[in-house]
C-alpha cells in the first residue's frame, strides 16, 4: 500500500493524489487510508481539508467509511437495484415490478404512434404531448407560468434537475428511508445525501426543517406512494412542510410524483405560490411499463431554461416515437381505464395481504404504491435468513437507509400483489414463523 506517497495541500488535489494512485494500481481494493488527524500532519493541512478530500473521495465511490475502522479504498461492489434478482432459484417477493399483465397492450397505440420522420432542429418536445402533460399538472401546481420539459423517465429527470442546480459537494435532502435511484444518483453525481425522517405522513417536518438549516440546496420528495414505505404526504404534514419552505424560496423542491397515474390518494405539493425554484415530475414506467421510459417535469420558467441547454434539438431529445407512443396511450380511454384498474387491483391487493399479517400478529399498514412496508419486532435480515431456507427473496429496509451508521432495519419491503394463492397462504405462514417463531 502506497498511502505514503498520497500529496496535496487542498481537498480537491488530495483528492485527484488518491485517485491517481488507485487508478495505477498503487492503492487497492480494502487498502486502509491514513487517518484524517494523521494524513493532516503529514501534508501540513487543516484537519478539515483532509476530511473534506476523503468526502469527496467517498461520494465518487473511491473509498468507503467505516467509522471506528477508519477508510478504505472501494472494490467493486454491487448496488442495490429495482427488479428481479439475478441468479436466484428463490421466489423473488422484492422486485418492485408492476404486474406484467396488468400494462397495456401497446399494440393499438403503435400506429398512431409511427408518423414522419423527425430533423434535427425541430422542437424537442411534441407539441400535443406538451399540451397533454399540462393538462396533467395544471390543477396540481399554485403557479401559473409553468413549463414544460420531456425527459428520458423519473430517473434521469431527477439527474437533470440536479445537474442545472448544484455543483459537486452541494447537499441534497433525501427521504430516510430512500428510493434506491435517488440514493444512487445523489451518490453518482457528487453531491451530499441528508437523511430526513419518513413517517406515516410523509417527509416529517422537523427533518426538513434541520436539512434546510445544514444548508441542503435541493429538496427531492415523493408526495404519494413514497418508496419504500407507501408513506403520503397527508393536507396538514404538505401545509407544515410549505410553511417551513417559504423562508427558502430558492432552495430547488424536486416531487417524484412516480405513482400518480395508479395512486389511491390524493396528491399534496411541498411547493407553495411563492417558491421559485421548483419541478414536478411525473412518469409512466409504473403504469405504461418499465420500458417506457418517458417523464414530464413541470417546471418553473428558470429552471425550464436551464434544462433546455442539456435538451438541445443538435444533441439529445427523447424519442419522438415514443412521445407520440406515449401520446396516444394518455388519450385513450380503454387504456387510462385499464390503467385505474390496475391501480385498484394493487391496492386492493396490498390492503388484503396486510390484513392478513395483522390478523397474525404482524400489524402492517397497506399505505400506497406497489409494495408494503411490514414492520418487525426482530431485526430485519434474520427475517429475511429464515425466509431464504424456505425458499423466499426478500428485501429488508437496510438496503434504503441513509443514516451513516444506521440501526439493523426492522422491515421488509415486499412486492406481493403476483402471489397466486397458494403462495399468499404459504408466504404468509413462512413470514409469520420467520418473524414470530410461531
């Protein structure tokens, strides 16, 4: 290990030393780094640039901390992903899917969907389209000069919002627990994660209000359906929440609202009439299927304008095949019918199941989305050990943790809504042996 030869008197040069001697091979994987009072010393830097250059060491995913066990360089580890496990001969109960025969049928939409052929330096947004999604937002949003943008899903219009808004080492305020892209593209884009605590109603008020006083500058919340809890934001929680934001006007608010198409409850915006920086996204890959990948983000004017430097008609845009596709499914009205039976089937589905562990001991509310949040009285990963012997995947709530050093989760999130019945009757016994030995 080569940590000697480690130099530079500022974060950023300390940072670029590390880099250049993991990339020549010098530092491997699980090599331990100077400690942060030591490596200080011996550069002759404040202790604080020291602490600074492994954070950003750490948000590029070259070292990982691990407290009293001081800094290690990162090997390759898998990150945690939505859908199927690979490999596995278990039934997989964690996915995170829709129901594969609950997505429309696009065959009829195809034909609408195929028309001439588009240039470059066309407008990158179909003007139907854009005057469908503002239809779609209009009633949900105080403002009234809202714009438009299309982008490639949720994902990457999270990642673009960001992107226009912040520099590398700027704090972003997540949900605690957290969607896994959001964790992912926090961490890929270098920026700063704070937790804020997730409750029955949604992001609390006090996590938020401790974020914005750390200096976050942008807010991403899921207002309905949150993942992985079901959490929705409820009239009074979204009321507190715009209280504490309108001394912060400028702080970018970012709503996932993923879900909307399939949702049983009613949306709830963090984003009051007078905040100035705002997006609200909302996407088809939950209803319309994952390979739909196709978001619109209403937008105040400014950052509408920002994001149209990164969609340029020269350089990118999103398919306008499948913005028509898109199009002609949100204007049909057997498939938005399918759609809100879909939603029902999910709830209805979700709702049973946890009435079921309830009745067995396992109190556990449905909340909204497509999968259910069961608490447990043992630690979640000793579930989920028992669970593996018995033939079941399971996902436990570690996985969407941001805290630094969290507590063992006590949850699993489950996606249940496919089980057949005879495999809801021996989940449910599997479960409840596994959590209650009994």
């Amino acid at each position: 290990m080569d940590q000697l030869s480690i130099a530079g008197t500022t974060a950023s040069e300390i940072a670029a030393s590390v880099r250049a001697l993991h990339e020549r091979g010098a530092l491997r994987a699980g090599d331990a780094l100077p400690p942060v009072r030591e490596l200080a010393v011996r550069l002759g830097v404040n202790r604080n640039t020291a602490v600074a250059a492994y954070r950003m060491l750490a948000q590029a995913g070259v070292v990982t901390a691990r407290g009293r066990a001081g800094t290690v360089v990162a090997g390759r580890e898998a990150v945690a992903q939505e859908g199927y496990a690979a490999d596995s001969v278990l039934r997989d109960i964690g996915t995170g899917n829709p129901d594969p025969g609950r997505i429309p049928d696009l065959s009829p939409a195809l034909a609408r969907a195929i028309g001439r052929p588009v240039l470059y330096g066309e407008p990158v947004i179909d003007p139907a389209l854009e005057e469908r999604a503002l239809d779609w937002v209009r009633a949900d949003l105080p403002a009234t000069d809202v714009r438009i943008t299309v982008t490639n899903g949720a994902v990457d219009a999270v990642e673009r919002l960001l992107a226009q808004a912040l520099h590398r080492d700027d704090a972003v305020a997540l949900e605690d627990p957290c969607f896994l892209a959001s964790i992912h593209t926090v961490r890929l884009g270098g920026y700063r994660a704070v937790p804020v605590s997730v409750d029955a109603e949604g992001m609390t008020v006090d996590g938020l209000r401790a974020a914005l006083d750390a200096g976050v500058r942008a807010v991403i919340c899921t207002p309905r359906a949150q993942n992985p809890t079901g959490a929705s934001l409820s009239p009074a929680r979204a009321a507190a929440l715009r209280e504490v934001l309108a001394d912060h006007p400028y702080v970018l608010v970012i709503e996932d609202d993923h879900f909307s198409m399939l949702s049983q409850r009613g949306y709830e915006t963090l984003i009051g009439p007078e905040h100035r920086r705002y997006a609200l996204v909302r996407s088809v890959s939950k209803s319309l299927g994952p390979d739909m990948c196709l978001a619109v983000a209403a937008t105040d004017p400014e950052t509408a304008d920002r994001l149209a430097f990164r969609l340029s008609p020269g350089t990118t845009w999103v398919s306008h095949i499948l913005q028509r596709l898109v199009l002609a499914q949100l204007t049909d009205d057997a498939v938005l019918d399918r759609v809100a039976d879909a939603g029902r089937y999910y709830a209805d589905r979700n709702a049973a199941f946890a009435a079921r562990l309830t009745e067995r001991g396992l109190p556990t509310e449905p909340g909204d989305g497509l999968n259910l949040w069961v608490p447990l009285p043992v630690e979640a990963r000793v579930v989920v050990e028992r669970l593996m012997r018995r033939g079941w995947l399971a996902r436990t709530g570690d996985e969407f943790q941001l805290a630094e050093h969290p507590a063992p989760s006590q949850h699993l999130r489950l996606t249940v809504h496919d089980l057949d019945e005879d495999e809801t009757a021996r989940l449910l016994d599997d479960l409840t042996e596994a959590a209650l030995g009994k």
